[in-house]
C-alpha cells in the first residue's frame, strides 16, 4: 500500500480540530471565564533528591532554551484545566520502554491531571518488547513490520511499528490494567490509527460485557474515533474493512483536559530512521502537540555517521514537525556517556592457504567516544537554530559517568541502557528541567 502524501495528510489536521474540545469564547464573559479558571503551574518540581548520586551534576539540570521563548508553553500549561497540554516524545530503545518517559507522565498528571493514557503502539504484535504499563493485542492473523527491519512487509507509520490483519474481521484488546501495572488509567475514548476505514462492530470490556459506544471517521480514512458511554482500563474491540488495513497505533483519552504525554520509541532508532518515513512531523500532528521533545543520538555514535551528516538529519526532523506543528515547541536531548564491547581481531590461515578475519566479543568493555562527537553535534545545532537542548550528557556526569551509573546500579550490564531505577531518576530530572524551562518563561 502507499503511504498517504503530505497534501492528502493535511486534510487530517483540518479535519481533526472537530473532534477535540473547545470552549466556548462567543462572549467576552465566557473569554473572562476561562482565562481565570487556569492551573497554578508554581512549584510544579518533584522532590527527587539527587544528592545521593553525587556524579549527577544537579546544578546543571536545565534546558538551554538558545534564546527560543517558552512563554506559549507557560500559558497552554496553565490552561490544561479545559484543554489538553500535549507532548510527543521521540526516540529510541531508551524511550520504547517507556520507563522514563512513563515516569514524566506521571509527574505531569499527578500535578495538572490527566488527559489519558495517550499513545500505545502495537510493539508486541510486531515481535518487539512492549512497555510494562500498556497492551496492544490481536488474535487475527497478521503482517507487521517494524521501523529498523527493511524492506517493511506492510506499510509503516509514524509509531514506528505497523500491522495488517489478514482476515477482514478482526479484534483488537487494548489495555492499560496489567500484571505490571495493576492500577491501570481509565479511558472513554480511542483513536484508532490506519491508512484505510475500518468499522467498529462491538466493544466488550474486562468482563467480556458490551460497552454503549459511537464511532465515527473522517473522509480520508487515516484514524476511527471511538466514545465509550463508559470509562474502562481495558477494552476489546471487534471490527471489520472492506479491504486489507494497516494498524500503526492507538489514543486512549480520558478527559479532555490534564496532560496528555506520548512516546514514540523504537529499538536502532536515529535521525535518518525517522526521516525515513517522510511524513512524521504531519502524522504527530494529530496527536496536536504543544512540544515536541526529540532524544535521539545514541545509535548514531554505533555507526559511521560524520557530525555534519547528524547535523542535516536533525535539521530534516525539525523543519518537518516545525512546517506541520507551527505552534510547537521542539526540544533536542542529548545521550549520556555509554560504552562499547572491545572487538579483538586475529587472522587465521583456513586449509585451502587463504586468510580470514575473525572477530570475537571480549568481557572487555571501553568508553564509546563517539557519543561525545554526537553530543556536541546536537549541541552546535541547537546552537544555531535557536532550538532548545537538554544536554543529559552533561548533567548524568559528563566524561566517565558510565561507569559510576553502573556501580551506582543505574547503568545495565550491557552499558548502553539504564536499569528501571536509572530511567525513574533520568525521568525525574528530566521532568524538573522542563517545568523549570516553563515557569522561567512566565
């Protein structure tokens, strides 16, 4: 199937302003309304105490804004009271799990409320791990693809991962109550994300029992929006197409207001995969971001990637989601220090006289100095462009921080990822560091 053009995209943004929740501001008295049922974005940092790790430079925990102006942000937080403050998070492994980005989403909601779940992905489907807080199933026979395995065997979307059921009656479960994650959030409303029309036939819910629901699509056929008359952790759905579609993701929304925090993370991910795409900045645009925060950088230190090559990818990424997301905000992050297996090489003559090279994995690991290289070329580029950068390299303790997050027990063993604990503390400080960039925008 071909993907939809940015032209035929664009009726999606039109069209999905219909949906979402607008006050009414026919009046000056409604206007005056409004303007002061705002939420008090003050004092809005969590209490994590860093000082047990003294290697994390907490004096250096803030956003360079590169004199971009926050102030839009400051002013959309306040109003997540009566409408949804949204963010979109893109990145890697290190965002696919969810984890730190699961802990930003909860300090989010927990001070200006939740506007739902947000963004799930088939990950599971597509044969890859899933988050520890979500499900997204199907019985139905299916072809996926995933962004980083090529050629795609189905179409592909901006969640990175895709899957097309093969029989045109088909189900889905998605869920947010699971094993670990007892507590699930609630949701009455799903967006269903295709690239053809599908129809919603029936909604069960944890006890198998019909739920009361409408559903509608736009012309273009590029998601279903489903309302429940009830709210639920977790839902099957049961639907058919008149042809084969392709499935790349779902929003569970809970309220129309509170935060709403969505992470798009696939395992290999960097600038080009992204890009690669052509449409993610118009495709994130349904998700009606108010910033876009981009944490990308660490694949590309594993490859043969020049700064100047990192340079151009970022600057395709950023005028593609700033051309299609006018009113976001962009935030660049940078990787912190991580480190490489040591490859030893020895030749070996084979019986028929000729020579081959045979490389073996060793215990030994060194410091990948390329995320340094990598890290200054996200640097320079914010630099130039006035984009805001988080540099996290600096702040998780610079040069020879790897390993005083592995003794600290943050780093995993394989020296690349954090363990859950790391990515609660990257998460809390993460958090911090953007509330901070907001409120000193007042």
């Amino acid at each position: 199937m071909i993907r939809r053009t940015h032209l035929l995209l664009a009726g999606v943004i039109a069209t999905f302003g219909a949906f979402c929740f607008v006050p009414d501001l026919s009046n000056d008295d409604n206007q005056a309304a409004v303007r002061e049922n705002t939420v008090d974005i003050s004092g809005s940092t969590t209490d994590f105490d860093v000082s047990q790790y003294s290697f994390i430079k907490a004096d250096s925990n803030y956003i360079d804004l590169n004199g971009d102006d926050w102030s839009s942000l400051a002013q959309s937080l306040k109003e997540s009271s009566y409408r949804p403050f949204s963010v979109v998070h893109i990145g890697d492994s290190h965002i696919q799990a969810d984890v730190s980005t699961g802990r930003i989403r909860k300090n989010f909601q927990n001070k200006f409320g939740s506007g739902g779940r947000g963004l799930i992905t088939p990950l599971k489907i597509a044969g890859t791990n899933e988050p520890y807080n979500y499900r997204f199933e199907t019985t139905a026979a299916n072809t996926s693809a995933k962004l980083l395995k090529m050629p795609w065997m189905t179409d592909m979307g901006f969640t990175g991962v895709a899957f097309t059921p093969t029989p045109l009656k088909f189900d889905l479960k998605l869920s947010t109550l699971v094993q670990s994650n007892p507590e699930g959030e609630e949701f009455n409303r799903v967006r269903i994300f295709t690239n053809g029309k599908i129809f919603i036939d029936r909604v069960l819910n944890e006890s198998n029992q019909d739920v009361k629901f409408t559903a509608s699509a736009i012309d273009d056929e590029d998601y279903v929006d489903i309302k429940l008359e009830s709210m639920e952790p977790s839902i099957t759905i049961n639907a058919h197409s008149f042809e084969p579609v392709t499935i790349f993701g779902a929003e569970l929304i809970g309220n129309d207001n509170g935060v709403r925090y969505h992470a798009i993370g696939n395992n290999g991910a960097t600038y080009s995969s992204y890009n690669r795409l052509g449409s993610m900045g118009c495709d994130i645009s349904r998700l009606n971001p108010d910033l876009v925060v981009i944490s990308l950088g660490t694949n590309e230190s594993f490859s043969n990637m020049e700064p100047d090559m990192l340079e151009a990818e970022i600057d395709y990424l950023v005028k593609d989601i700033k051309r299609n997301n006018p009113s976001a905000k962009i935030l660049l992050t940078t990787p912190m220090e991580c480190q490489k297996a040591q490859r030893v090489s020895r030749t070996k003559r084979s019986r028929s006289g000729q020579r081959r090279t045979v490389y073996s994995v060793t215990k030994n690991y060194v410091i990948n100095d390329k995320v340094k290289i990598m890290r200054d070329a996200i640097i320079k580029y914010g630099n130039n462009h006035s984009i805001p950068v988080y540099d996290w390299y600096n702040i998780a303790g610079g040069d020879g921080a790897s390993n005083k997050w592995l003794d600290a027990g943050l780093m995993s063993k394989d020296r690349i990822h954090d363990t859950f604990l790391g990515y609660e503390v990257t998460g809390d400080l993460t958090y911090n560091a953007i509330i901070n960039a907001i409120t000193s925008s007042i």
